[in-house]
C-alpha cells in the first residue's frame, strides 16, 4: 500500500534518505524555480526517481492538504525493530513513548521535537494510536526520517524488555508528586511516556514506571497540549545534558 508525502521540505528529506523507497513524484506545472525545487528534481535524478510534472487542476484532488505543489509517493516507513534498536551501541539512549496518542499532528510535533532533541527512538503502540501517514511526515517537518521509528504491539512487554535492559521509565501523570524537573536525566537510558490526548498515560503502564511527573499548572486549567507537554520535558532533559557537559568543563 502506498502513501504520499507532501510539502517542499518533507519531499526533500525523503529524497535524502536512499532506504526510503519512492515510486514518483508529482510536481505541479508553473511552480516556478526555486533552490528548493532545484534541490528536489537534483535528488531525484541522482536516485534514479521518476518526476513529472501535471497540470495544477489535478492537484485539486490534494486541495485539503498544503502541498506546496509538490508529492511524492512511497512505500509506508520503514519501521524500525526493537531488537535491532537495543542492539545499536551508545552510552546512553533516549526514547519517547506515546500511550494512544491518536492525533497524527501531535504524533508528528512529537517526533519533530525528539529528532531536534537528540533522541534515539519514538515508540507507540499498533492500535489506538496514530500511525506514521502523510499528516504525520508533513507534521514532523521530515524528522520521521531521522529517527527510530518503533511499532509495538504491547507496550507493556516493551517497557518490560527497556527496565531489562537498563532503561529508567518515566511516565506523566497530573496527579503526580514529582515535577518534571524534578528528575536527574543524566547518565541513564530512559524513556518518556506521554499519554493519550483524553485519559493520559494509561494505569497499567503508570504501575511500571520508575518515575512519575507532572508540569505543574498555575491556573485551575489542567489540559495541555500533549505535543506541548512533551516538548517541555524533553527539553528538560536536554537542559540538563547541556549544564551537565558545561560543569564538566
């Protein structure tokens, strides 16, 4: 089954990654020169990709979405093992879970943020949770490709296969005691739990974690944005890598 990638930026990060397979791509006539699709038609004739260029009225049938006037069709991603994920070599490594995060702009902000953040994989569950599609690329900016993207079928096993293999768990949850930076992210494989958009991390993976956190609210208004949310204790973490390095100076 094939799915498409749209906008400037996304097309031109696919084209980058040579073990993505790309059957076209579509580029809508009189969309004018610009280094950017100067960069995209360059990548495709160095891989061998068919491009063309159709008429704007057969575009139409991609009005809802902003492409740029640009499309590329290609296989799903190429999802990553978790076996092959373990087995890669780093001091220390760092993962985000997403527990039923079903709206593919947040899984795709999620992921941006991650890649930005130097982290090693995004894990999420096959069923009531988004999937990688093309609002999810085009919501990443292209990141999909730059990081492990693992599907599981239960994240309990897999949480369970992380704490084996030395990996701290930290979960949010708003009734927690702790805050989000409250918690030492140096010298430790972890993984970030973010939960769904309605009911949060669910109980049974909050009874595995290690930690527990909250972002703490100054207003009786407790509903934040699980993209937004993510991204502020990602970035804790990357703060204290960053002081952490400085010190060490």
């Amino acid at each position: 089954m094939e799915n498409y990638i749209y906008g400037r930026n996304n097309v031109e990060e696919l084209l980058k990654d040579e073990t993505r397979s790309i059957s076209k791509i579509l580029l809508m006539k009189g969309i004018g020169s610009s280094s950017k699709i100067n960069s995209i038609i360059n990548l495709a004739k160095q891989r061998g990709v068919v491009y063309q260029f159709i008429p704007k009225e057969k575009f139409m049938q991609y009005k809802d979405i902003s492409h740029q006037g640009v499309i590329a069709y290609v296989a799903p991603v190429k999802y990553t093992e978790f076996s092959d994920f373990i087995k890669k070599e780093k001091k220390y490594k760092k993962v985000i879970i997403t527990d039923g995060v079903e709206d593919p702009h947040n899984l795709g902000s999620i992921i941006r943020t991650a890649v930005c953040a130097g982290f090693d994989a995004v894990i999420f569950p096959s069923r009531r949770n988004a999937s990688i599609n093309a609002t999810v690329e085009k919501a990443s900016a292209g990141a999909v490709n730059r990081i492990d993207i693992i599907m599981v079928n239960s994240l309990i096993s897999i949480i369970d296969r992380l704490k084996d293999n030395d990996f701290w768990i930290i979960a949010t949850d708003i009734n927690a005691k702790d805050n989000y930076y409250d918690i030492d992210y140096c010298n430790m494989n972890f993984a970030i739990v973010m939960g769904s958009e309605k009911a949060g991390v669910s109980t049974a993976i909050l009874k595995k974690a290690d930690y527990r956190v909250k972002i703490p609210m100054l207003n009786e208004f407790d509903s934040l944005n699980v993209a937004n949310a993510a991204s502020i204790v990602i970035y804790e973490s990357v703060k204290q890598l960053i002081q952490k390095s400085e010190n060490d100076v």
